[in-house]
C-alpha cells in the first residue's frame, strides 16, 4: 500500500486529553504519524496542533472528516506549499562550525547551530553535516494571507 504525507493544523480546545483523543483517532485508522508540534494559542483557551500524518492517498478525505467529528476540534486546515508557509526547525551539535555556519545555520551556543527550512534541506544538512546531537521540531505551517505569493 503506497503511504503519502498529509500535513494538517487544527485548532483545539486547549485541556487535558485532546492529544489522547486524536492520537487514539489516528491510531484506529492505522496512519503514522511522523511529525507533531502543538502550541497555545493567545487567551489559552484553544492551542494550534500540526500534524503530519502518513496515510493511503484514497483515505486523505476520511482524514480531516473523522478528526473534525472529535468535539475537541474547533478547526482543521490542510495545508498545501501553495497555501500555507511550512518549515521545520532543528537543532545540531556538530563539531564543524564552519561548515555549519556555511549551510546557513546559526550558532545557539557553544557547538550547537539552528537552521530553519523545508525537511529535504534539514534532512540534506543532517546528511551532510553528520551532527553527533539532534532536534528536530517537525513541520510547521501557517496559512498565507495571499495563497498566490510567498509571505
């Protein structure tokens, strides 16, 4: 079965054991999950939960329709390049500084350098840099206020 990656934000009610519900929600289905970042948004009442999920194409649609049934969810985005701004942040413990300063990273502290990118540049980094310590935050996306042109 041929798995394709799904990147989706959903506004939730910011309380104990909305990620249980979603992760048990996923899990039933049988999707991996290969990124998860959530944040509270202002007012701390509802947080921004980004998702990456890895699921059959023909089951893309069921994804986002059995999510929004969870009465936790207040909003689901799907989010496309041409839609939303999507990174990733990582973190490297590298011991060529100036190679790392080279790709374009910045240096943290002693030996530790972030770069912020796509996830084919941070997993070119990862390869190129051979990092001995590693965090990666998985992808984030915000939507555009123009679709059409980058932010």
């Amino acid at each position: 079965m041929h798995l394709t990656h799904h990147l989706l934000t959903l506004e939730v009610d910011n309380e104990f054991g909305v990620l249980t519900r979603i992760s048990a929600q996923i899990r039933r289905e049988g999707w991996n999950i290969p990124g998860l970042s959530v944040a509270e948004l202002p007012g701390g009442l509802t947080a921004r939960l980004t998702l990456s999920l890895l699921c059959p194409q023909s089951s893309a649609a069921a994804v986002t329709g059995r999510l929004s049934r969870l009465n936790c969810v207040r909003s689901i985005e799907y989010c496309t390049d041409s839609t939303h701004s999507i990174a990733e942040l990582a973190l490297f413990a590298c011991d060529d500084g100036d190679e790392a300063l080279k790709a374009g990273c910045s240096e943290v502290s002693g030996g530790v350098y972030r770069f912020c990118g796509k996830k084919d540049e941070i997993d070119s980094l990862i390869e190129r840099l051979s990092p001995r310590g590693l965090s990666r935050s998985g992808e984030i996306a915000v939507k555009r206020k123009y679709p059409n042109n980058s932010i």
